[in-house]
C-alpha cells in the first residue's frame, strides 16, 4: 500500500524535483507517513484547533531574545513556504530558502545565531572569519578538521572552490546570486566555469587551494563584504564527483545536520538527520528536531492558518502574517496571539528614485521641488499605517549601524515652490511616475501624485508588469529615458545587513548598466562615486558620509522601510529572530 502511495505521489512532484529515484522515495516512506500523521493531529478536534499548549512568552521576545527556550530534542519541526524555486544551493535567490539551507549546507562563515547578534557573522567550515591583506585584496580562510559530506567523505577548500565556480556556469546554472562572478572573474579572459570543455578555457586562478584545508581569494579590487557572499549557500561547499549540474537540485549532497531524504507534492520536503554531522565542529547549529518537513507553494493566507491551527511552526517567507492576521492584532489589544508575534522592519525600504537624465530632473532643483512636497506620514498611511511601515527619511535601513539620524520634519511646500523657481520651472511641471502594477504600489502612486499635485507637478502614473519591472523597465535605462520616466517608485533590498551592501548598487555611477540596472537614478556624481571608494578602502571614509552626500543630490527620496510581524508556531521553541531572512532561525529552533 506505501508503495502504491508513493508511485501515485512522485507523478505530481513538482519541475524541480522530477529525477528524485524511487528507492530513495521508498526508504522514505516511514517519515513520510509520520509527517503525514503529525501534520493531521496538530489540527485537533473541533474546527481545527489545536490539541497542544499554546506558547506566548510576550510580544517581541524572539528579537533581542529567545521565544521559549528549550534544550530539548526530538520531534518533527514543520516549516510552510510559498513556491521554492530551487533547492540547489548555487541557484536559489530567496532568502527564505536560504535560511532553510541552514539545514543541508554550510559555509566558510555564516550568519550568528546568537539572539540580538543575527546579522553578524561568526566563523562555520572556516576557523576564523578570514585574514585580510595590507591592501583588501587577499583574504585567506582555514578550514576546520573533521568536517564531512553527507556520505562521509572530508570536505574539502577544493570542494567550497567547486561549488564557487558552479556559479560562472550562467547557461547551466541559472537564477543565483553572482557576487563571486563580480569580484574574482578576469574580464580579459573571463571563466566559463566548470563544465565547459574547451582546450583553452582558463582556470578560476583567483581562488587557489594550497592544500586541502586552505583557500585563497584574490580580489579585483577591495571589497569588504567577500565574507557576506562567502555566507550565502552559494559559496557552499559541493563535491564536484556528485555534481549533476542543472540536475544538482533534486538531489543536492548535504555538508550540515540534515540531508534532504524526498520531496513530494503532497507531503513537501523532509529533511533528516545527517549521520556524518558532528556536532563538536558545528558552533552554530543545534540541529534538536529529528525531522523537519517543508510544505511549499502555500499563499499568506494559508501559512497563517497554518501557524494559528497549529500545524505548523515557523513561515520562513519573510513576508509575514497577511492583512487580516494584522487587523485582528490591531483591533483588539488583549488578544493572546500578540505573546506569539515578534514586530520587525525588514531592511526592505521604499524609495523614489529621480532618474537624474530625464528632463526636468536633469535639474536638482527641479528633484529638490519634489523632494520637499512629499508627506512620509501620508505615504505610511497608504502601506497600511504603522503597522506594516515605518516612516524612512534616511537611506539607510534602521537595522543598520552607524548611519545618519533618522528624523522626518514631513512636508515643506513652501521649499517646494521655491526650488521649482530655481529649476526655471515656478508653475511646476508634468512628469511620468513608474510603478509596479500592484496594489499597495498603486495605492502610494496615488498618494505620491495628490501630494506632488498640491505644488503644481503634475504625475502620470504609468503602471508597468511587476514581473518586468526591475528586469527590463526600469533596469533598463534607455527604457527609462525613451518613456520619459521621471519618478521612479522601487523598493531597495541589500542581499547583506551592510551599509555598502544596500547603498553601492542604488547610488555608484559605475554600476549602471544597460540590463538590470539597480541605480534606478542613474545617479554618477564624482564626490559620491570617490567616497565609495573610500567606504570600501576603509582609509577614512564612512558609508555615512556617503548617504549624506546622495541626500544632498536629492536623486532619491526615502519614503518608508518595511514592517511585519512574525508569528511563532504553538510548539515553536528556541524562536530566534534571523533578520537576515525575517524570519526565524530554522538551524536552532526546536518543538515539543
């Protein structure tokens, strides 16, 4: 009967899973079947509530703290997720997925799970986080003794420079992060990476292996957040005789506490304890479940209901719980289920962007008219109020250290008419606003547009596909300059919790380009372009100066940062804040 199960549930395994062996569904089976069980059980009787006591320890205790903890080990921890678009640890581009990664891989560093401390990064396969040369060009990483794959073999500098060099594949491996491509590839003879075959292809020279446990990177030119993209999973290690290129996926080797035994439609994904795992040389990782399960492509609404019945424990989207979750937190105070939220800003910032080549905002006057007409308080209330967005004046995320005061004094119309005498332009002016074509982006477009009305600029809002928004609309400047796209609304999210992270791809002239540009305002001024360059050297120069400096240009005005709130599952223990992935940290979570 397991049998006939299984062969009727891997007809409907989704595209990424198809190949998964038989076999290995089979071996499976049992765990499968518990899950199943499990999943059922936490909804109870009547109605679906669940039969299982309710942690709240208090609102916001898993931020600076830990929710509920425990030591304790055993039982399945269950995770729900919308649609995963890969398991391979080089091709994945969601930070949800990421955090789940925590699980079946690890990296020369990673990010800490010390509560308060979650976007700082402590050392992993690595002993320490790197030693730097004089001049931020070479970074040297020693590997730690008695670290294995799943299949017991030592993992070695020679598999993290593999699966480092999967990412230069960009016809095999596609859809990941490519920050490594960026700062090790020689433009003049670039590498193609490791499944070309090719006589003359080069090798990937910038990273030698000396010997088993030592890893050199050679950089182009200094950059101090290398050990942030040595911490996403695709710098993770990956055994080059068990790699299946685009297939790697479906079954990718575990180097962490678990390892991926099915995947299934139905069911989801089950993870189970990785045997070759040794807890002495993993400081990171308590790894207490016996199982985790993933059920994925599930909508907001789902996970929440999952979560508030109790047949799940974590949500690693990092979007949330939905509207009508929200509306009940705010429309009765007393409500038990606020001792289960933890309140965070994402570091996801919405910014209007002033493209500084289209006319009239080739002028800073003109883009200094509309920078003093906006009404932060206004565009707060159009996201959905303080709940779900908190006012930004600064482009700086609030999670972020050693940036400029926060301080918003709201609208100056007054400044306003004033700047558009000065641009030449005293009755105002007519522009277009791009805007994904999406409700709450709709709704601030609206806002945006009464408010710059008020002054005399009149705003076209010109919804555009968010599927191509960022790709080929506004990614794309000669896009931008042909449909005279003045106003820019885009939101920014820094793939690191580093000011240099979140500020060089919006304001460094030198990183326009004509596909997939992330300065949506084309900004390239030479002061701001020379003190990223001292940012990045270190030799004096501040990110903050830098923020202060593209204020002064007023090519972007900070509108809001993102806000949501984290909903702990019933058995939900260990819950730390990770606000790397807003979510919870899934490497140390346990349930009981």
């Amino acid at each position: 009967m397991v049998q006939q199960t299984l062969e009727r549930l891997a007809d409907r395994l989704p595209d990424w899973a198809r190949g998964w062996s038989r076999r290995r569904l089979l071996a499976s089976a049992a765990v499968v079947l518990l899950v199943l069980v499990l999943a059922v059980s936490c909804l109870g009787g009547a109605g679906g509530r669940a039969d299982v006591p309710v942690l709240s320890d208090g609102a916001d205790v898993g931020v600076q703290g830990v929710r509920s903890p425990s030591d304790s080990s055993g039982g399945t921890l269950r995770i729900v997720a919308p649609q995963i678009d890969s398991l391979d640890p080089q091709r994945s581009y969601l930070p949800g997925v990421w955090n789940l990664m925590r699980l079946y891989t690890r990296t020369l560093v990673t990010y800490s799970a010390e509560p308060g401390a979650t976007d700082e990064l402590v050392p992993d396969l690595a002993t320490d986080l790197g030693q730097v040369s004089p001049d931020g060009l070479t970074w040297t990483f020693t590997l730690r003794e008695g670290t294995r794959f799943e299949n017991g073999r030592p993992i070695t500098s020679q598999d993290v420079k593999y699966g480092i060099q999967r990412s230069f594949a960009s016809d095999v491996v596609v859809g990941g992060p490519t920050y490594v491509v960026d700062l090790l590839d020689d433009p003049a003879n670039p590498y193609p990476g490791p499944y070309s075959r090719e006589e003359d292809d080069p090798d990937l020279t910038s990273v030698e292996t000396p010997d088993d446990r030592t890893i050199v990177f050679h950089l182009r030119s200094p950059q101090p957040d290398l050990p942030y993209v040595l911490a996403l999973p695709s710098s993770s290690p990956v055994p080059a005789e068990l790699d299946t290129a685009g297939q790697y996926g479906l079954d990718p080797v575990s180097s962490g506490p678990y390892a991926i035994t099915s995947v299934d439609a139905e069911t989801g994904i089950l993870l189970e304890r990785n045997p070759q795992w040794d807890r002495a040389t993993d400081d990171v990782r308590t790894a207490l479940p016996d199982s985790v399960v993933v059920r994925t492509g599930l909508s907001g609404v789902e996970r929440d209901q999952a979560l508030l019945a109790g047949s799940a424990d974590i949500d690693i989207s990092g979007t949330g719980v939905q509207v009508a979750t929200t509306a009940r937190l705010s429309e009765d105070d007393d409500d038990p289920l606020r001792g289960r939220i933890d309140d965070v800003t994402t570091g996801s910032v919405r910014v209007l962007a002033l493209p500084t080549d289209v006319a009239p905002m080739d002028n800073p006057n003109c883009r200094t008219a509309v920078a003093a007409a906006i009404d932060r308080a206004g565009v707060q209330g159009a996201l959905g109020g303080a709940v779900d967005a908190v006012r930004s004046s600064q482009l700086w995320p609030r999670g972020l250290g050693g940036g400029p005061k926060h301080s918003d004094a709201g609208p100056d119309q007054k400044a306003a008419r004033a700047a558009l005498g000065k641009c030449g332009l005293p009755d105002g002016f007519s522009t277009v606003l791009a805007v994904p074509d999406a409700p709450s982006s709709l709704q601030v477009a609206q806002e945006i547009s009464d408010q710059l009305g008020e002054v005399g600029i009149d705003v076209e809002i010109r919804p555009l596909d968010p599927v191509s928004f960022y790709a080929t609309e506004v990614g794309n400047p000669d896009t931008v300059a042909r449909n005279g796209y003045g106003i820019v609304l885009a939101t920014r999210n820094a793939d690191f919790p580093t000011p240099g992270s979140f500020l060089v791809p919006l304001v460094d002239g030198r990183s326009v380009r004509l596909v997939g540009n992330t300065n949506y305002a084309r900004l390239n001024d030479p002061g701001v372009n020379q003190l990223v360059d001292e940012a990045r050297a270190g030799n004096g120069g501040s990110w903050a100066a830098v923020a202060e400096a593209v204020r002064r240009t007023a090519a972007y005005v900070p509108l809001a940062e993102a806000r949501i709130q984290l909903l702990a599952g019933q058995r939900l223990h260990n819950g730390v804040v990770m606000r790397p992935y807003a979510s919870y940290d899934v490497a140390t979570a346990g349930v009981r």
